[in-house]
C-alpha cells in the first residue's frame, strides 16, 4: 500500500527532471559553468588592463 498510484499521461512513475541528478548531467553542467566562470574574469581583467592603458595614455595627452 506504500505505492503510490502512476499519474495519468505518464509512462513510469519517475520525477520530472530526475535526469538532472545524473552524474554526467552534472559534471558538464559544472564544466560549463566553470568554463563560463573563468571567460568572465579573464574578460574583467582585459577590461582593467585596456581601460587603465586608455586613461593613462589620455591623461598624459593632456
């Protein structure tokens, strides 16, 4: 009696997004988010080092 009863329209009684606690599914997710971690600091410090370069060579133009 601890079963419970299969919901109507759906093949197995499994949950809805249970594909997400996958061991692959989770690692690329990690890969991913990592990769997209570390272009964002490497695009903050280009950011810094182009900017500074332009206000030193702008305020010494002046």
């Amino acid at each position: 009696m601890s079963d419970r009863p299969p919901r109507s329209g759906r093949p197995h009684p499994a949950p809805h997004g249970a594909g997400l606690e996958s061991p692959r599914v989770l690692r690329v997710l990690a890969v991913v988010f990592t990769v997209a971690a570390a272009g964002s600091l490497v695009l903050v410090v280009l950011d810094r080092a182009i900017g500074g370069r332009r206000r030193a060579i702008s305020s010494s133009a002046s």
